[in-house]
C-alpha cells in the first residue's frame, strides 16, 4: 500500500529543494521539490511523473517569479541564460494536482536567489498567476505526515484555517502555522536572507544590443 | 457538488485581471482570467485546464490585439519582446467554451496597456477574429452568481438581452447592464483610462533594422 | 437542433471576411471566414475547430496565393513578415470538409490585398493546388439559407449548375448566380478594385541581402 | 459509391500537375497530382488526405531528387529557399500506398525544372530511394479507367508488364505502354524538353559563404 | 501470403545500398537498405514503416558513425551539411526489430564514404552504441532466402554460429560466412576500398569560427 | 521465458558504458548502459525502448552533471557542442523504472570525463535531481544475476542494505558491497582517475562573445 516511502525531513543546505505535502488514497506523505538550474536557453524541464496539472501549476509558478523578477532580486538574465529542471521524486510515482503551487513556486525562488530555505518547514497551496495562494484538500492527513516527518513549521492558505480548527489539537501540537494569502507571504516566510554555503555564481553572455 | 470555490469579487489593482462567469451543471460561477507579461520572445503559455474551444478564444482575441493594436494605443514591440501567460484558476478544474472569449481579451488588452479594469465589473461573451461579439448561454445562472459574488456591472452581448429580459426584476436589481456587439465597446467599457499603481515599465532591444 | 445561429449576412466594411455556405444535418447556414493579419513571421493560426480536411484547404489557398502571389499584386514580404490568421465562427461548432476553399482564399486574399470583398455574395466550391475550382454538395439547403440571410449573388463550381438547375426557381427567385472553373475567376468577381476604409499599411523589415 | 468524381484528363499548360492512377474498392480512376513552389525556406507540405505510406512516397521522391539535382539540371538553392507544396484532389478522399510514387516525383521534378509534362499520359509505379521503380497491384482497374479519362500513354513497372499481357486487347486498343525500371527512365519519357509558357523565374538571396 | 516480392541481389554500383535479411511469418527475405545523401542541415529522414525499434536502430547506427568519424575517414562536415535518408522498401510493408542494424550502419558508412559495397553480401544482426554486433532470430530461413536471391557471402553475429551449425550443409552450400563481434568487422568486410564510380562531391560552406 | 540475453560482464575498455542490473518476471539480469558523444548542438538521444520514467531518469542524471560540471571537471561547452546519446541494449526489450538511474549517470560522468569505469562493478539505484540515492526493489534477484555474470563489487543505497541482510551469505560470498547515500558516493568508487586508452579530444568552436 505504500506509495512514496515513508520520508523524513532532511536538511536545508542545498538550495532549490523545498519540502511539500501530498495526499494520497493511503494517507498524507511528505515529498521534495528539487529545482537546479544549469547553463542553458532559458529551457524548462519537469520530471517525475507529474501529471497535467502539476505541469501547469509549474509553469504558472515560473511565470510569476519572471513577472516579479525586480521585486525579487532576481537578475532577469537567469530566465534567459539558464536552463530550469523540476524534479520530485520518487521517479515511478505519478503525482498530480495543483497543492504543490507553493511549494514549487519556493523551490524555484530559492534556485534562482540561491536563498537558504527555512529548516524543518513544510506547505501546501495552490497558486495563481497574479500570486494568490488558493486552498486544497487532504489537510488533516498531510498535517499529521509532516508532524511525523520532523517538520515544524506549515504554510497554508487563509481558507484551509477551518481543517486546521477541526483537527484535534493534541496532533498539532509543537507545530507552527502560517496562513496565508499571497505568494509573496509564503516567499517571506519560506526563503532565508543568507544565500546557501557555496553559491552556484551566475554568468551571462555578454550583451550586444542596447535597451531602447 | 462544487466545481469552483464560491469566489467573490476581488479588487481591481492588478493589471491583466478580468472577472467572468461560468455556468456549470451545478449553477453559475465567476471566474477570473489572469493574464501576465514577462520579457521573453512573444510566446503565449495557457493554463488551467482549458479545452481546445477556450484555447483558440484565447488565439483569437490575441490576434485581434495585434492586428489592433495602433488604435488601442499598445507599443508592438511587447508582442515580439514579451510572453504573454493566461491563467483561469482553479488550476484543476477543465474548463472549455467560447463565453470566455471577451473576458480573455479584456485581461490581455489590461495587461499590454497596464490599465487598469474597472471594478466590479464581470463579462461574458464569444469573440470572433473580426471583433464581434456572439450570444452565449446559461445567462440566468451566471447573472445569479455575480449578483452573489458583489459585481455591480455586466457586459453581454446584444443577442443576450432577451435572455436578461426574461429574468425576474427583484433578481437582477442594483445590476447595471451593457449590451455590446464589438469588442471596441467591451474595452471602451472595462478599461479605465488610467494606468495601474506601478505599471510594469516595458524595455526592448534596439532595432538593428530599418523599416522600409 | 440548431447548429449555427441563424446568421443574416454583414456588410463588407472590414477586410478578410467572405461569406461561406454550410451543409449540416438540419439544413443549411450562412459562416463567416475571418481572415486577419499582424506582423509575425508568417505563422499560420487556425481556428473555430476546424477537420483537417479543412484545414488543409487553409493550407492549400494559401500556397496558392504564394504562387500567384505576382498576378494577384501582392507584395510577397506580407507571407514572410505577417502572421495569418483565420477564424471561423462559431467557436465551439466543429466543421470540416473542402466546400469552403473557395471562401478562405477569398479571405486570405481581400486580407492581404486589402480590397474590399462584393456586398451580399456568397461562396462555396472546393479548391485545388493548382486554381481549379471543384464541386461540393448540399447545394439545395445552402442555396435557401442564402437566400434567407439576405444574399444576393452566389458563386458556384460549374460542375454544381445541375444542383441549381433542379431547384424550383421560385426558391432562387433574385439570386444572382456564377459558376465558375477557376480561382481566378472567383477572386476576379469577389474582390473589388477599391480598397477597404483605412487599408492596413504594412511596412517591412530593411532586407539586407540581394537577389543573384 | 463513388470515391474520386470520374474525371478526366485535362490539358498540361500548368506545370508540376502528373496525372496518376488509383485503385479503389469500386474500380479505377485517374487523379491529379499537383506540386507547386513558392518562395519559403525548403518546407515540404502535403495535403489531400494522404496515409502514411503515401506520404513517405513523397518524401522519398524529394530526397531521390535532390541527390540528382545535377543530372537532372535543376540549380540545388531552390530546395533551400522555395517551399514545396503537394496536394492530391479531391481534399476529402483519403488516399494511401506506395503507387502514386512515380507520379509524385514527375510533379515535382516538373515544377523544379518548369518543364512541361507530356500530354495524355498518366502513370503508376512505386519509387524507391535509389531510383528503382517497383511493381503495384490493380493494374486492369486503373488501365480501364485511363482510357475512359481519355489518357493515350502509360508508365508502368517492368515487372507490370504481365498484368498488361493478361487484358484483352480490345481493352487497351489505342494506348501506348512504358514499361520501366528506374526513375530516370520516367523522367526522360514524361518531361519535355520545353518549359511550361511564363515558367516561374527563381530568385535567390545572395549567398554570404564561400564553399571550401 | 506474400509480404516482400521475391527479391533477388541486385549490382552493387550505387553507394549507400546494402541488402539485409528478413524474416517474417511466411519465410525469410532479403530486402534492401537504401542511404542517400542530399545537401541539409543534418536532418535524418526514416520511411518504409519502420517501426520504433528499427527507428533507434537508424539512430544509434548514425551516433556510432559520428562517434567513430576519425577512424572511419569520414570528414565530420558531412554529418552537418547533408541531410541523410534511409529508405526499406517495400514502401507498404511494416518492418521492425533491431535486426537490421548492422545493415543500417553499413549502408550508411557506404554513403558518408562513397565507398562500394562488397558483390553478392548479405547481413543480418543487432547493434550496440559501443559497436557490439548482437545475435538476432530467424536464422534458417533468412539464409534460405539469401541463397535463393543470389547472395555468395553472409555476415552474422558470432552468437549465431551455432544456428548455421544446424542447418544441413547441402542448403548452405556455395555460401561463405563471417561471424563478428564487432561493427568494425562489418565495415572491413562489406565496404571495399574502391569508391563507387562517380561519387558524390562533398562541398561544404566556408567555416566563420575557429577551433579554440 | 528468456527476455535478456544472460549477459556476462565485459571489459572497462570503452568510456561510457556501465553495468546495472535488472530485475524482470523471470529473474534479475544484467544490462550495459551505452553513453557515447559525437559533435553536435547539446541533444539527447535516448534508445532501447525506455519508458517514461527511465526517460525521466535519464534527463535528471544530465541536469545533475551540468549543474555539477565544475565539481566533477567537466568543461561546460561539451554540454552545448556535443550530442549524448543513451542506449540500452537489447534493442528490442521494453524497458521502465528508476532504477537504472546511477547507473545512466555514471555512463555519462563517464562519456563526458572519458575516465574509465572501475572493472567488475554493477550497480542499482534511483537518483534524485539534488543527487539523492533512493532504494529499489528486486535486489536479491539482480545480486544473483549479478554474481552470474561475473560481477565482483555491487554499488546499493543505504537504504537497500537491509534487502542483502537478508541473502544467505553463500549466495554473496566473493561480492563486494558498496552502500551510498549520494551520487558523488557513486561517482568517487566507479570512476577511476584514469582516463581510458585514446580519450575522446573534444574540441569547441571560438566562441565570439564575452562573459560579463
Ligand atoms: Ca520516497
Ligand atoms: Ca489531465
Ligand atoms: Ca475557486
Ligand atoms: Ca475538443
Ligand atoms: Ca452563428
Ligand atoms: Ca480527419
Ligand atoms: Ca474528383
Ligand atoms: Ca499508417
Ligand atoms: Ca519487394
Ligand atoms: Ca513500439
Ligand atoms: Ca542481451
Ligand atoms: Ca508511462
């Protein structure tokens, strides 16, 4: 009956690698978000069985982080000099649906800011192009996972505040919620100030046309 | 039996974000179309689980900018140097139609002038490349759902007035609507004349060539 | 039972759309080929669910018109430095089969000369590569939905004078009718000498290479 | 029960247009197969409904000529800067197999070198890439239905030539057989030395490199 | 019950022609491998209905020959500036399995070398990336077919010895064998050091860059 | 019942090609991952009938050496002037799942470093994209394949550990195993510091712009 192996929270010391929350017929699991990038054309890869709709929920969150850019911090040449890979694993296991928004749209901030994601934190929520955050099912299941994993901290959309109230408060305990509305709560939340130990160090092509 | 979450009206602070309404086998619905604008080489990226009728509405209402967009007052240069993303939230629930064909053309025409939509505002009607406006169905029901969701004015096509006229009065009070055969009439209407709070600033490349 | 809206025939003020004939199962219809184009890179778009018997129309007016791109005094940079696009309404309504060639290389060709398309005609024939004009079928219901859209005169494959020829002529009283063998012909009785109110200019990119 | 409309021959003014042979469940008929140029980027596009194999004759048609370009005279930049274009009336007729193989390379040749193709022929005959012509089925079928079309000459296969031997005479009176073995052999017998009247005039940009 | 027409061994003047082996439910064939090559940009174009296994096997034959262009004398421009296409006829009939890869790659190798084929040969066996030649089935019944058409001398896989020790030597007499292990030993066996008579002229454009 | 060939293993002669192991219906085997490299613009190149998921891995171990390149001393302008092609013989056997995942990923450290691969050694694993070793199942079945065939020393994840715990001891005796947690754990023991006889000299074109 297992279908993602029963993962633990792991350290925060490479960048790009957020930790999600999934819901499946045998309950909650934990699950990784990985985004490297490497030299390139600006190419986005998505790996690890992901359905149509977590495909699209990736692509919705790379757009924002390019429409964001300034606000961001990140040097809009990465998006055109860099190619972007998105893995979850485990590899065989197909995933789908929107609940991993957040956590790839984090996972993607923290590849291109090369910013320390917070230790021990975990999220589930769907995003939109303009940086909602929406909510989704299978809450208690996925508390209760993250609790057994280690995690301690969970965003979460405003409107999934209601599962949290219904969920006895001797499973929550020593956890800590965020709810949230906006991608840019989670991003403030979720990526550190300092950059990771050894950062990968972004090089451009040098540019011949000027700007008008 | 809920398809979309019971949204409501949001502001209208963000450029490229147009209420529209949708009629499913459990009622009526808003929905919004969000469309946004990052540097890149003009591609358009559509998300949210949209059939291929919704997909070619959207085609069409950007060619009929292009061919428009002298008198619309947009730079051409965002066509070549920009992509354009298209995003119907919830992310998973398919959605397929023409109805969306004005509402899509309205959040792009505010996304390539960084005007601002007018609020509480919602729309629904099909769009032909020519700019014409065609009837849609369901009326009843998604009148009913932006009355519930706080929206004060609607655009509907002029062959849809008889299906207003067959509503009861006590249903559509404090609604004010507009029936249009043109999409010149849709913009003139949901575009305010003034730009949003922080425009997105738009740059290009310098020309090499010469026009001749 | 209804397939397309009862349509009444439109007045010729806009470039690039031609009044078509269709045959369906519940009689016939009166559609609007909208052919319309913007500076591209010679894309072709298609669009209205069309069959790939359709589409391949599509693709064979338009070489045609390359070919003949001299005789037809079209500047052979509009195929390289503008995108097609082609429309048919309505959206959601799939249609398929070559009796609309004739109309969308009428179409393509009032768009990329800008000559105003003759008030009140209507067409159907199928094409081919070479500029012969074939005969198509479900003339009887076609001709009545004309007629009863307002149309005036009508342009046939001689191979369809028969079809005419056994309707009652009361039906076809004041319908003005061309049977022809070519393409030349229908561009030559379509399209007016005039052009259209404020012509699309189109401008070119600087070439920079010669020709041997 | 009819498939193709019973055409027959017409005249050889226009170049690229080869009249071919078909076999259908109903009997033989004649078809057209026309290719023409327009100026692009080396493009090959197919349209008429063809099957799999049938457009993989073409594509082995095309490579075969651009191998012999030299012998066959024709200057190699028109594959890198015309597009080619074949279609196969009637648009709606799903065609397939190999037979057309011949055919389609004697319309091609002819609208690369502009050469006139030889009245009253018509041929059938698979290719294969080194320039062998291979033996088809439905011969009888396809030779009555040549004479009925007014067709005076025919090119087969070598090896189709006891499929000939086993008609009664009465039957093919008055039609002259080419039985071959290779594609030059075709060529030679179905393109004139003559040009079509006003042969299209290639014009080419001017090359940059040198060749080492 | 006939699938492959009775082929027999054809002359070896043209280059890029190699005849392999079949075998189908009927009993064994031989067939031909055609390689042409045509100015390009490097594009490879497989027809014959090959199937997704004979397709990878084309594929990994060419990644072989560029891998080893140095030792092989194949000047690796070649591999840019032309366009390389395999062709199997019968056009109509569906081939597939690896077992014509040493075919593929030997009729390719004639073809970049313009090397001539070895008189009167036959081959049959799987390749590897790294150059392995590895058994395949239908032993018996592709050297019936192979001494029926004409073939003198057979190239298999060493792992096949054992199938010829089978067979009873009155229906292998008059044939010379050649069991290998490596594609190396194909090349040295089938292509003679004498190119064909008039080979093809490679010419290529003059290089702008550097090697750094 | 036989679906690979009961491989042995072979010589460490030739860069890029590694030993797994696989586990079918009807016992474990061994299997040879094929990397190799030729000129040409960054593609990748994947045959043998791999599934989706083996796909997947096979993407994820290339963007995890091209993040990597500079830790692993792989010059960076391989990736982008040379093509990897990856094959899995035999050529005709479906192959899927992530276990071959080191295994593809030590094949190219091995193409792009054309270091040796250690001699004797096989190895099973899935990979992750920030270079996690996952467990897979079927061990004790391809540990026997393994040992069969000649295999000396076995790389496993930790987590697989307890799966040889449970093999009787006789059937391991002579095996070395290697138990790791990351891929640079793989890399360190399989490749040697030698590079293999006569290395691949890649050469790159001068590139024309600078880094800024
Ligand atoms: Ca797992
Ligand atoms: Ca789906
Ligand atoms: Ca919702
Ligand atoms: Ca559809
Ligand atoms: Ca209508
Ligand atoms: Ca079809
Ligand atoms: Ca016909
Ligand atoms: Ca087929
Ligand atoms: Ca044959
Ligand atoms: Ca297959
Ligand atoms: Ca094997
Ligand atoms: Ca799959």
């Amino acid at each position: 009956g297992e279908i993602f192996d029963k993962e633990i929270y792991q350290d925060n010391s490479i960048p790009g690698v957020v930790t999600g929350l999934a819901w499946t017929s045998v309950g909650g699991e934990i699950l990784f978000v990985e985004a490297s990038l490497s030299k390139g054309k600006g190419k986005l890869t998505l790996s690890g069985q992901l359905g149509d709709v977590m495909k699209e929920s990736a692509m919705t969150a790379l757009s924002y982080l390019k429409t964001k850019s300034d606000k961001l911090g990140i040097d809009y040449r990465v998006f055109d000099h860099y190619d972007l890979h998105i893995h979850v694993p485990a590899g065989a296991v197909p995933k789908d649906g929107p609940s991993a928004g957040i956590t790839m749209l984090t996972a993607m901030a923290s590849a291109f800011t090369q910013r320390k994601v917070k230790a021990k934190l975990a999220m589930t929520g769907e995003i939109t192009l303009r940086g909602k955050v929406m909510p989704v099912g299978g809450i208690k299941e996925k508390i209760l996972a993250a609790k057994r994993a280690g995690i301690k901290e969970i965003i979460l959309c405003k409107n999934n505040q209601r599962d949290i109230e219904e969920i006895d408060t001797e499973y929550i305990k020593g956890l800590n919620f965020h709810f949230v509305d906006k991608v840019e709560e989670v991003l403030a939340l979720a990526l550190l100030k300092t950059k990771v130990d050894e950062p990968m160090q972004f090089t451009f092509p040098k540019e011949h046309g000027k700007e008008a």
